[in-house]
C-alpha cells in the first residue's frame, strides 16, 4: 500500500520491529481518535462533524478512485494530527486488492451486507460498504451513539433539529440497507457540505496526557461555544502554530484534490465558500479556515528562511524616499513595500484565474506558503470551473517590523466582485461587491530575486 498518499491518509514510514514482533511503523497522531472526542464532548455540531467527516470522505474517495476499500471505517479509526488534521489510519486486510473471503469491520458501523461473505470479495460491494460505514461515523458524531438498522433508528431530525435536510437525506441514503441506494464516496463528499460551515475542534478532549504536549494549537474560547457546550469545554477559535512551527508541515505537499482526479464521473466539487484574501480562495478542506494560520505577535520576531526559487516581484516597483514629498523615509518604505504587495497581488490573481499553480512560484516563499491557492487552483480544475474578473489589491497600514531580509506588514486586501464559470461559458456564481479583509503579510527577500510572500494572517473577512 506505499503507492497510496493523501493528506488525510496516515502516513506509513516503514516496518519496524519492537519486543511485541514485526509491525508497521506508522506517523504518530497526537491529537486522539474521533472516538474519544465524542467520548468527551457528548456529540459534535454539525460544523466540527464536517471538520472531521469532509477531509476523510475524500480520502474514501481517492482509495476508491485507486480502485482501493478501507475495509474498516470507524471513529476509531479516525486520528488527529498536532494540527488538527483527520487522519484516516488501518486500513483493513479487506481493502487490498486480492484478498478474498476476509472480512473487516467495526460493529456498529459495519455494513449489513458484509455480514453475508460472498459480499467481501466483490470490490463495488465493498466500497459501498465505506459509504455505509461514512454515513455510520457521521452519525455517530451528531448523536453520540451508532446508528442502528434502518427498521429501529430514529429519525435524525428527532434527535438534532440542527442538522440541515439535505445533510440528513445524505446520511439515510449512505445509511440504506440496499448498496445500490448509496451514493458514491465522491458523491458523499461532495454534499456532505450541506452540513454548514467548518468549525474548529477542542482536541484537548481526545489527546492523552502525552498527546496534549504535541498539540499545536492555543486555545481561544468564542462566547457561542461557552454557552453552547454542556460540559463547558473551551473550543478554539482558529488553529494557530506555535513560534517555530512552519505551517503545512506534512511529508504530502501536494492535497487529495490533485490525486482524487482519478475517482471518475463524479469527482466532487468543494462547497463554495467565496475568496479569502488571505490565503485560502475556498474552505477546500473543511477546517482549513482554521489550520496554518499564526498570530502577528507569534511572527513577529520570527526570521524566515530565504529561497533561490523562481524569482519573486519581478517587476520590482520600488520608489525611494527622494520620490515621496518630503522624502518621509516611513512613506517611502509604505509605498515601495505596497508596490510590492500589489505586484504580487497581481500575480496571485492571475495565476488563480489562469489555474496556474507553477505560477505561484513568483509569489510564495514555498510550497507551504502557496498551498492554500494550490488546493484552489486544483478544485477548480476538478470542477471544471474558472474565475472570470478576479482582480486583487493591498494597501498598507504599518510595516510592523521590517529588515534587509524580512519584513511584516499590516494591510488591507481588496477583492474585486467576480464571476465562477464553466468552461464552457456558463455562470455558476455571480459574486458582486468588493470584499475587504484585513491582513498580516511577512514578505521575505529572496537571493538576488525580490520579495516574495512567506506567510499571511487573514481576519475575518469584512
């Protein structure tokens, strides 16, 4: 199984031996199982069920695109990583190809069919059993309890009047006792962002005490979740690393979107969610409003690596102070570091309404910095869609810190009002207005190359 990669698929590092015998070295997730968290916090909402559901669904789907089952989908076996990313781990003796006549599986959140072992060795079969055990975790996660056959279990709306119809109709028909009344993995991806809006997770309620010093999170406790939660649990508020944790640390750059292209006709579409200026164009992953984000005071004093990548600002607009009345050097460092950010600004765009993620090589430090705009650029292309008129803009508030090699600004973005296209000319979504957003960039210079974009801390979108 070392060909399958995905960010949301644990990664396997190899075989080890301990004094239990030969075993399968595998990353370590601090952050507990999905289990636990339930355990803990009674239920979830139905924002923290699409945090954790959304990104496993499309690892379901990229293995079953591979022509790949798990075998063993459960909430047990749903780990978090110190960031808070899902992680999908076991995947079952069923799920490779050529094995025959073995079940998995989880009571609870197993398939009816597999009861019946014929079923096991029939790959469609096995992967509408994932769909059902999908369904089965999701249920789980909204009521604490696994779903019961269909004659017994209650309706959902009886049990969470908060949960969207469409979302409730994706799980009954994931649910369904007949296999062919599923939707695909894809298809149960797609919609299940019908369930709302991605909401952070408190994953101090599922790491052990050894789990709990690897989180890399702070915790930040919104009024609505204090009074929400039952047993008063804090929730964060955004995910934000700690000084010296480089954001998007993974040993997978590149994201499920580009690899899932082989799941066929219904590869999914994410939800759109509308631009933000300030890294992700679209909650590509369902809490990616939340990962990869610090605070200015974290960066602050923090240098970062420079790069001899592509070259970065290559226009290179940069009036000195004898330009500005005056010759106020703080006016001058304003206007020649907002030329900068609106040079990039434009490559950005462009490289987003062209879907041309190399292109990004002249505004991001890295692959890590650029990654939000790459999960963009390649959702787009699963969708078979394109950005007509997107323009973007900066301009400077303060220039926080600022050195030879690095400098971190204070700034406005503006988004101009744009359209989502087929490529066949026709219009998905009309999005009128300027967007404004307040942001925090570090720009870092590059060898001999300009400035390029390190990281960026994007408030909420006004």
């Amino acid at each position: 199984m070392s060909g399958l990669e995905h960010d949301h698929l644990v990664s396997q590092l190899g075989w080890g031996r301990c004094d239990q015998g030969q075993g399968l070295l595998m990353e370590y997730l601090p952050g507990g199982t999905a289990e636990a968290l339930v355990r803990h916090s009674d239920r979830l909402s139905p924002g923290e069920v699409l945090t954790v559901v959304a990104p496993i669904a499309s690892a379901v789907a990229y293995l079953h695109g591979q022509g790949v089952s798990h075998g063993d989908i459960s909430p047990g076996n749903i780990l978090f990583t110190a960031d808070g990313r899902p992680q999908l781990v076991d995947l079952g003796l069923a799920a490779l190809p050529g094995r025959r006549g073995q079940r998995a599986g989880t009571e609870g959140f197993m398939a009816p069919e597999l009861h019946d072992e014929s079923a096991v060795d029939d790959p469609r079969r096995r992967q509408g059993a994932d769909v059902y055990s999908l369904a089965g975790v999701t249920w789980f996660l909204l009521t604490g309890h696994p779903a019961e056959p269909t004659f017994h279990r209650p309706p959902l709306p009886g049990l969470r009047q908060d949960v969207p119809a469409a979302a409730v109709d994706l799980i009954e028909r994931g649910l369904a006792e007949d296999p062919d009344e599923r939707p695909s993995a894809a298809e149960f991806w797609r919609d299940i962002f019908a369930l709302g809006n991605p909401e952070p997770l408190d994953l101090r309620a599922s790491a052990d005490a050894r789990g709990l010093a690897r989180l890399v999170t702070s915790a930040v406790t919104p009024a609505h979740r204090r009074a929400k939660r039952r047993r008063g649990s804090t929730r964060f508020a955004r995910w934000r690393p700690q000084r010296g944790i480089r954001r998007g640390v993974s040993p997978r750059v590149r994201l499920e979107a580009r690899r899932a292209r082989g799941v066929g006709e219904h590869a999914p579409h994410w939800k759109r969610r509308g631009i933000l200026l300030g890294g992700a164009l679209v909650a590509i992953v369902a809490g990616a409003l939340y990962w990869g984000f610090e605070s200015a005071s974290e960066r602050a004093g923090q240098p970062a690596a420079g790069t001899s990548r592509a070259m970065g600002n290559p226009h290179g607009r940069e009036p000195s102070a004898a330009q500005l009345p005056g010759g106020d050097e703080a006016a001058a460092t304003r206007a020649r570091t907002e030329a900068v950010l609106n040079d990039l600004a434009m490559q950005r765009a462009e490289a987003l309404v062209n879907r041309n993620s190399d292109a990004l090589d002249e505004v991001y430090i890295d692959d890590a910095a650029a990654r939000p705009d790459i999960e963009v650029i390649e959702a787009l292309e699963l969708r078979g869609e394109v950005y007509q008129g997107l323009q973007l803009s900066m301009e400077v508030d303060s220039v926080a810190s600022a050195n030879a090699a690095t400098q971190v600004v204070e700034a406005v973005g503006r988004l101009s009002a744009y359209r989502v296209m087929t490529e066949d000319g026709e219009v998905v979504e009309d999005v009128s207005g300027t967007t404004r957003q307040d942001l925090t960039v570090t720009l870092v210079r590059t060898d001999g190359a300009g400035w390029k974009i390190s990281s960026l801390t994007a408030e909420d979108p006004a």
